[in-house]
C-alpha cells in the first residue's frame, strides 16, 4: 500500500520540529555565555595598574606581535598582495583562537582582554577581505594597534609596542 504524500509532508513537518525542539536547550546554552552584555566599551586599567595575564596569553600576544611587525613596512609600501594578507589574517585568527582556548584571567581582565581581541578581529576581517570598504593596510594597522593596546594594559614583561604603526 502506497503512503499518500502528506502523510509523509506531516511526518517531515514532526521531526523538524522535534529536532527544533531538542535542539533548543543548546542554543539557550550558548547564547548564555555571551559575554557582550556585561562587556565594557573602553579598555581601561585595573585601578591604575596594568591587568595580570598568564603563559598563553604572553605567548599568544608574542606570536601575533611577531606576525604584524614585520609586515607593516611592507603594507605601507603597498606591497603586499591580498593572498598574503589573507594569509597573515588566518595565521592572526589561529593565535587568537589558541589564546581563547587556553588563557584563564579572572573575570575583569578578561572583559578587557576581550576589547583587544574584537579589535584584532576586526582587522583581520579587513585583511582578509570579509569587509568590502575597509582595505587590507588598514586592517593590519588596527591589529598592530590592538597589540600595542594589549602592550600597555595587560602587565607582559619584555613586551616591545609595535614601532611605526601610523
């Protein structure tokens, strides 16, 4: 015996939403740790002092300092080309993503940590193309200020800013 159609359409229209419906708990949880309601909008010192940090997120820092400082020249000049930016912003993303899976600031260095990080964003989107009216210089350029942000807010000894930003 053949099954008529919208037996089979109201079978679909069941799972879909028994899937919508188990599926909903999860995005209540994620939407939970969303960090921006409680985020602030300015990144300041931690009573005048600069914020504590730990191992991955110095490291982290490092390599990201280490990957904009040397190409600033090169974006100046107007020599690099967009592959190499998209590049660069990938290899900027992947630090940023190990920083935010391994470093543990207390709450409020975090929220601060979390201003440089949307900066930094920001201007790998611009290198890598995601934002259409922002050039690729210019990204760079704001994660080399965000890095040299971090630099005088979060307590790094050694750490050098970034020379020549502009």
């Amino acid at each position: 015996m053949k099954t008529p159609n919208w037996t089979l359409l109201s079978a679909a229209v069941a799972a879909a939403a028994m899937a919508a419906a188990l599926s909903a708990p999860a995005f209540a949880q994620t939407a939970a740790h969303d960090h921006s309601a409680a985020m602030p909008h300015k990144l300041t010192l931690n009573q005048g002092r600069k914020w504590a940090t730990d191992e991955p997120l110095r490291a982290g820092m490092g390599r990201i300092r280490g990957l904009v400082e040397p190409q600033l020249g090169a974006a100046h000049a107007g020599k690099l080309t967009p592959a190499q930016y998209r590049e660069l912003a990938t290899k900027v993303e992947a630090e940023v993503g190990g920083i935010v899976a391994n470093c543990k600031l207390e709450p409020k260095a975090d929220a601060m940590l979390h201003l440089v990080i949307a900066d930094i964003g920001a201007g790998t989107d611009a290198m890598a193309g995601k934002d259409a009216k922002a050039r690729p210089a210019l990204g760079l350029v704001k994660v080399a200020q965000a890095v040299n942000q971090y630099g005088s807010h979060f307590d790094h000894p050694g750490f050098k800013p970034i020379r020549n930003v502009h």
